[in-house]
C-alpha cells in the first residue's frame, strides 16, 4: 500500500489554493483599482469556497 506523503496538500488545502491563486488573477485581469481589486478578490474568494464546500455537502450522501 502507498503511503500519503505529509506534504500532500488535503482537497480543502487544494480548494484554497484554488481560489486564492484564481481570484487574484481575476482582481488583476478585470479591475483596476487597488480597494477594487482587494474587494473583488475577498468576494470572488468566499464565493469559490463556499461554492466548492455546498457542492460537496450536497455529494456527501451518494456512495462513490
């Protein structure tokens, strides 16, 4: 059996990374203010994690 590395990232870490990097890039690509950016980026964030965590509350019920 395969053993995990400790420095694998869990889907939660992975879900983080995700927004992080991708909302910053959307804040960068559309926005041209700084308060814009930071804004667009904080609520493009929450809206990535809370999607991704509802999509997967919904999942949990059904077997693999």
């Amino acid at each position: 059996m395969a053993r995990v590395s400790d420095t694998a990232m869990t889907h939660f870490q992975a879900i983080l990374f995700f927004a992080v990097v991708i909302s910053v890039a959307f804040a960068f690509m559309t926005k041209r203010g700084r308060r814009e950016r930071l804004l667009y980026a904080l609520w493009s964030f929450l809206g990535f994690v809370l999607i991704a965590v509802a999509i997967g509350w919904l999942l949990f019920p059904f077997p693999r």
